[in-house]
C-alpha cells in the first residue's frame, strides 16, 4: 500500500518527533486502536521511520466488534508493511470500566513493547484531547500538576501528536484512503469526555486547542519548577531516623509546604494515594501545630513536623 501524506503535516510531524529527543535509530511501538487518530500516527510514524516501528492493537473484549476491529488493522498494517500484535488482557474489565481498561492497555502495551525491543510506546493523544483534558481538570478543581494535562512525554510514552488537531488527523486517513474504526463509547454522554467534547462542539466558546496547549505546556514547566526545588530542599529539611520522618517547612511558600508533605508522608507509606482536599486539610491542621491522621500515618504539627507510623486501632 502507497500511503500519501500531506508534506507540511509530516514537517511539522518530524518537528514534534526531534522536540521529544527520540535517540536515532530507536524502536517505537505505536498503540493503534483502528481509529483516526491512531491511524494518522501509524501512517506519520511510518513514513517517518519505516523500519522502526510496530504496531499493537488492544482487544479489551468489551463489545463483540472488538476482534474484528483489531483483524481489520492487523490487515491494514500488513499492507503498510508494519509488523502488528494484538494484545488481550488475561482478566475481564470490570469495576470502573474506563479506568480498568486504561491500566490494563498500558500494562499491555509495556509488555509488548519489551518484547519486540521497543524503547518507546507512542500513543494519538492530540490538540483536541488536550483542551478538553485541560477544562476537565479545572471543572474537578486542580492544581498546577493537574491543570498541565496531557504531558508530551511520561517514562516510555510518547505523545507527538499533542499539536495536531482532530480535524488534521482525520485529514491525514482521507488523504491516505483508510476508513477509521469507530468506537461507540465515543458518543457516549455518560463519559465525562464524552460529554465536555459534546459541549465543546455545541456551544459556543472562546477555548481553542492552541491556546489550551500553551497553557498545558506553561503548567507543566511549572509542575517541574516547583518539583525541583522541592527536591533541593527535601536534602535539607527532611531527616529521617528508625521509626519517624521529621520536615521543617517554616518560611516556604504553601506549594511547597504541601509537596514536603506528601514526599513525607510517601517516605512511610509509599502507597498512601490523598486525594487534594485531603491534603490541603492536613496542611492545615500542621500549621496550627495539631496532630492528625492520613492513612497510616501519624502527622504532629508545629515548627517542625513529625511523621511517624500510628499504632493499629483497636477493635
């Protein structure tokens, strides 16, 4: 199959590809769901670097089309010349349907790409995707570390299609002559996604994906800012011995009084997840120099805080 591309996409393409530091010669798997965004990034990435790709398709067994979708890209990409797997869960989805299959995708996608030697995963997050990730987050009331969004990169995930539109990367599968799988969960309201797309296309607003990524990408720099100088500043104020972690966070800003504090608190129980509020009360309660428990943890205020593991609670 000779697939076309549009030669100021694939510049721009190549662009945001050099702007991730991908080394040369690095193998990428490409996680195509058989959509068009997924598909455009197939067809980019292959013209890009033809012979460093494979591709993997995610069979989550959530609707009875789902085999026949990942058949249907296996196909394609054979035309294209690409090596293709498709990856199915040893478990059924259940629980938070979306979340689940989040997890397992990636969990999946991790496998795969150690075993066919691929450094990277890249995956068709986009412009559109971005800004409406970006109004979710401030809807729910995040923070700096929320309120970035979509990162270009995350470990082995890249995202190089974040200054893409939609309506570019279906541009990209007209011009290429491939019809994209459509997923019905895509429509669905009851999906908060679903729902913000849905009032983002029938409303009208002054939000534009461009903008929504400078201020993601702003936000970010300054999520890094604020956890560099909180690492610099966990050598000398944090201090742990056998049973207690002890901080002083006098004289900082409150931003970083409660990264100190999560650090701290991770320091003893590692898997302690507090959603913002929860720490935001907690900080709180230490500056007015009260105790409180969050998890496990025992945590006394005052000048300098006190962390240590609370003794198990009685029946």
């Amino acid at each position: 199959m000779q697939v076309t591309v549009n030669a100021a996409l694939l510049d721009r393409f190549n662009g945001a590809v050099n702007a991730l530091h991908v080394p040369e010669g690095a193998r990428i798997l490409c996680a195509v769901s058989g959509g068009p965004d997924s598909l455009a990034l197939l067809i980019l990435l292959h013209k890009t670097m033809p012979d460093r790709v494979v591709a993997a398709t995610v069979d989550h067994a959530l609707r009875p089309e789902s085999a026949d979708e990942a058949l249907y890209v296996q196909r394609m990409c054979k035309d294209m010349h690409v090596p293709h797997v498709i990856l199915s869960p040893a478990e059924k989805i259940s629980g938070n349907i979306q979340s689940s299959a989040r997890h397992a995708r990636y969990a999946l996608l991790a496998q795969a790409a150690e075993q066919h030697d691929c450094a990277y995963i890249a995956t068709a997050h986009h412009a559109d995707d971005q800004l409406e990730t970006v109004l979710m987050r401030l809807a729910r009331g995040s923070g700096v570390d929320g309120l970035s969004a979509i990162r270009s990169t995350n470990g082995k995930i890249l995202r190089p299609l974040l200054g893409f539109t939609k309506d570019e990367l279906i541009s990209i599968c007209v011009t290429a002559g491939l019809n994209p799988v459509e997923d019905p969960s895509n429509v669905n309201t009851d999906f908060e996604r679903v729902a913000m797309r849905n009032w983002l296309a029938n409303t009208q607003h002054p939000f534009r994906a461009d903008r929504a990524g400078r201020t993601a990408s702003a936000l970010a720099d300054a999520s890094e800012a604020l956890n560099w100088m909180t690492e610099t500043l966990m050598q000398e104020r944090v201090q742990r011995d056998t049973d207690a972690v002890m901080c002083d966070a006098r004289d900082v800003p409150r931003e970083i009084q409660r990264r100190l504090l999560i650090h701290c608190l991770n320091l003893l129980e590692p898997e302690l997840a507090p959603r913002g509020d929860a720490i935001d009360r907690l900080l709180s309660e230490l500056s007015d120099g009260r105790t409180a428990t969050m998890g496990a943890v025992k945590c006394e205020g005052g000048d300098n805080w006190r962390f240590t593991m609370a003794p198990p609670r009685r029946n």
